[in-house]
C-alpha cells in the first residue's frame, strides 16, 4: 500500500491557480497542476515553489496565499506600486516599505538617496517612491520573509482632528 500522501505534489491533491484563484487538481502521479485557462504549474520539492511552465514565473507559499518570485527589480517594484494604489483607494497612506532582504541586490540600484549636500556623508534614508525603505530581518529570524515580498506601514489617510502634542499631556 502506497502512502496516498506520496501521491500528491507539496502543494496537495489541488491548489488555488495563483493566476485566477480557481481551485485546479494535480495530475495523478506529477507534480503538476493544471489550469483549464493558465495550463501546467509545477511544484518544485527541492526549492518549494511553484513554477508556471508558460512563463516561468515562480511562487512560494505562506498560510495558504501564493507570492510571486520577483527576478527583476521591475517586478517588485510594480507589486509595490500596485499595493499603494490599494492602501490610497482604502484610504490610507503608506509611511515606509519593508522589502525583503532577498530582494536588496536586485532593487538596490533603484532606490532614490538625496544628493550628498555640501560634501557631508549622505546617511539618509533609501526611498521607493518617496517612501522610506527597510529591508526586512533574515527568513531566520522570521521565517515569512522567504516567502512574503514585502510590507508596507500605513496610517489612515484623513486629516487629524487634533494636534499630535494633545496625546503626550
Ligand atoms: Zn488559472
């Protein structure tokens, strides 16, 4: 007797198309599930990913959720855009990105740093479309930055009705 649970890919016997989201079954004996509109996906054992033969994007998998494997800095930082607009259409505003540290080599180059001034060291911040940026702690510490791509702190977006300095007397 066959273990059934050797039987399915890592991902189950079917997983949610990380395209449309509709539910599609592993094939008997592969690692790979079919989409009736996206085609074949296949789980990778070894990096725990799930790879669209298609295109070749990648996904990895936290709590039930697919992130997409970004491989070029314009991937992230659409993502990050996308979820901006988002945030904005929720009303609220983003006050800094927390990028995952994978992704540091890839969008390093991207970040906006103020010009030095007057000769003095630059320290300042790195921005993403004027936002502060971080890079997150190792998938070590926080074994969801493997997986996530990225975070974003936000406040709501309307006006305070009363000055900061009321909340410290
Ligand atoms: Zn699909």
């Amino acid at each position: 007797m066959v273990n059934p649970a050797l039987q399915h890919p890592i991902f189950g016997p079917e997983i949610h198309c990380p395209h449309c989201r509709q539910l599609i079954p592993a094939l008997t004996l592969t690692d790979t599930y079919l989409c009736s509109r996206h085609g074949a996906f296949e789980a990778n054992p070894d990096t725990k990913e799930l790879v669209h033969l298609q295109s070749g994007r990648q996904w990895r998998q936290w709590e039930g959720e697919w992130y997409r494997q970004h491989t070029h800095p314009d991937g992230i930082r659409f993502e990050i855009h996308e979820a901006l607009d988002r945030l904005y259409t929720q009303g609220y505003r983003a006050t800094r990105v927390i990028i995952a540290q994978r992704y540091q080599e890839l969008v390093n180059a991207y970040l906006e740093r103020s010009a030095p001034w007057r000769g003095q060291v630059d320290n300042s911040t790195p921005r993403l479309y004027g936002l502060p940026v971080e890079f997150s702690p190792s998938p070590e510490e926080e074994p969801r930055w493997n997986v996530i791509n990225f975070n974003l702190e936000k406040e709501p977006g309307v006006p305070v009705r009363y000055p900061y300095f009321r909340l410290f007397e």
